[in-house]
C-alpha cells in the first residue's frame, strides 16, 4: 500500500517542477534590457535596414525609460512601445518620431530629374556611393538634413542621401500625375535633351537608356520632351520610345536578356551604379532585366 501513496505525490512533484520553470522563464522575458526588446522587435518588423528606417536607442531618463529615434511607419513605433509594456516597463517616454517628417508638409514625394542621380550612405558628398537611380523614377522623401534629402526609391526601395537638385518634389498626386502623362522611355546607351530640334544645338540634358521623361509632338526626326522638372528640348526620335507601346513590347526571354546583356560590353565596374556610365552586379542585373520589362 506504501507505494499506492507515491503516485499523488510524484504527480505533485511534476506539477511543482513545471510551475518553477514557466515562472523562470518568464522572470527571464521580463528581465530583457529595454535595448534587447528594441533589437528583438526590429528582427520582426525591420531585419534589413537597407530597406526600412528602424533606428532606436533607449536610456533610464527622469524615472522612465525613454526610446528615442527614427522608424518609417506608425506600426513599428507601436511594436516598440507594446513589447516594452508587455516586458514590465510600464514608465516609457516615447521620443520616437516617424517619418516622412511633418516639416515637409505634403510634398514628399518626387520624380529623378538628371539622367543618374547618386544615393549616397551619408549626408555628404565624401561618404560612400550606396545606390543610383536613373531620371523618372519615383521617390518618397523622408526628411531633409543639412542640405540634403533622405530618400527611398519607390523601384528597389533602397534608402540613402539625394542632394535636392536631383529631385523634383511633389504631392502624392502630383507624383501619380507624372506616371500617369504620356511619357518616353530612353532607348540608346546614351543620347541628350537639346534645347531645338537639331543636332547642332545646345544640350539641356545628358540622357542614358531607362530613363523616363514626358513625351510631346513628334516631327522631322525629333520628339519634344519635357524633364520631371519642368525643362524642355527635343530628343532624336530614334533614341526614344512611348513608355506604354514599349512596355507591352518587352519580352525577358534568354535571347532577349542576352542580347541586352551584350550591350554593356566595356562598361567600367562602378560600385553602387546602375546605369550604362558604371555599373556593379546587382546594378548590371537590375538595368538588363529593367530593359526587358521586369
């Protein structure tokens, strides 16, 4: 009979054991540094940096927590705050600012407006070159320091530095205006923007194959242009095509991407490029499927 008793006391046992372990570990989750919550939920919501905006720092302050920064969206702001609150810090000074910032009121959207413009890594015309984008492309502005743009290409939503004479800003609507209008597509490595329909007059812009721009009246060999800035001029027609009738006509067959491919023969290696004056891998992939219509 002695050990008809120790079944109910090994199940109390059991039952004990597993009470201590669930409350270990939940003393664990709770004792997580502020800065450890914060680098858990970016993982989650913002692991690729390149892409989205998610820079936090948190610091005792005044009796509370206080979480200062940058993040791109109302969502991961209030991922923060709720892990923090669920973790036991109830006392939270919320610095967090979300961009696009206020100060740019609706305008912070934009158009590309010079055949390649730089993306760089840091507000500064030394600092390493992160990304191009080519003229027409669209951009979300994020802020503006020291006399330049954080931006994020709505193409490849990469995130860098533009310097603002690159850019010309908008409304959301006046963006959606842009891609709607009837537009060009550069079709030539390399041609230019004159300011009359000859090839002997002056250049308004220097243009490379991809780039987008408004189409006009086409005569005698040219087609009037207007830039994502407002300038206008004439380009060869044969340089250029209409975006649509293009866009339907593209097919990324093996021959086809191929044949693009072989264009670039002789483009000098350029970290970050995208374009036909300097390209890097990813730069070279992008801009022969791009040409394809993908």
């Amino acid at each position: 009979m002695k050990h008809l008793h120790r079944r109910p006391l090994a199940a109390a046992s059991v039952l004990i054991l597993c009470a201590a372990l669930t409350g270990a570990h939940g003393s664990a989750a709770q004792g997580q540094s502020p800065a450890e919550i914060v680098k858990a939920v970016q993982a989650k919501v913002a692991p690729d940096t390149r892409i989205t905006v998610f820079d936090l720092k948190t610091e005792p302050k005044d009796g509370a927590i206080e979480i200062s920064g940058e993040v791109d969206s109302a969502s991961s702001r209030d991922a923060v705050l709720k892990a923090l609150r669920d973790a036991g810090h109830a006392n939270l000074s919320d610095k967090i600012a979300v961009l696009p910032d206020p100060a740019l009121g609706p305008q912070h959207f934009a158009a590309v407006t010079v055949s390649v413009a730089t993306m760089k890594t840091k507000p500064s015309h030394a600092s390493e070159l992160g990304n191009q984008l080519i003229m027409g492309m669209p951009v979300k502005v994020l802020k503006r320091e020291g006399g330049w743009y954080y931006a994020q290409s709505l193409d490849d939503r990469y995130l860098g530095w533009m310097e603002p004479d690159h850019l010309a800003v908008m409304t959301r609507q006046g963006l959606d205006t842009f891609l709607a209008a009837p537009r060009l597509v550069v079709t030539a490595l390399f041609t230019l923007v004159r300011e009359q329909p000859s090839a002997t007059a002056g250049a308004v812009s220097d243009l490379v194959m991809g780039d987008i721009l408004l189409g006009g009246e086409a005569k005698a060999g040219w087609v009037a242009a207007q830039l994502p800035d407002g300038r206008k001029g004439y380009v060869e027609a044969g340089a250029v095509s209409g975006f649509a009738a293009w866009k339907a006509s593209r097919a990324a067959t093996p021959d086809n991407i191929e044949k693009t491919a072989r264009l670039f023969m002789g483009v000098p290696y350029l970290w970050g490029g995208t374009s036909p004056k300097g390209f890097d891998c990813s730069g070279f992939t992008k801009t022969v499927f791009r040409a394809n219509g993908v």
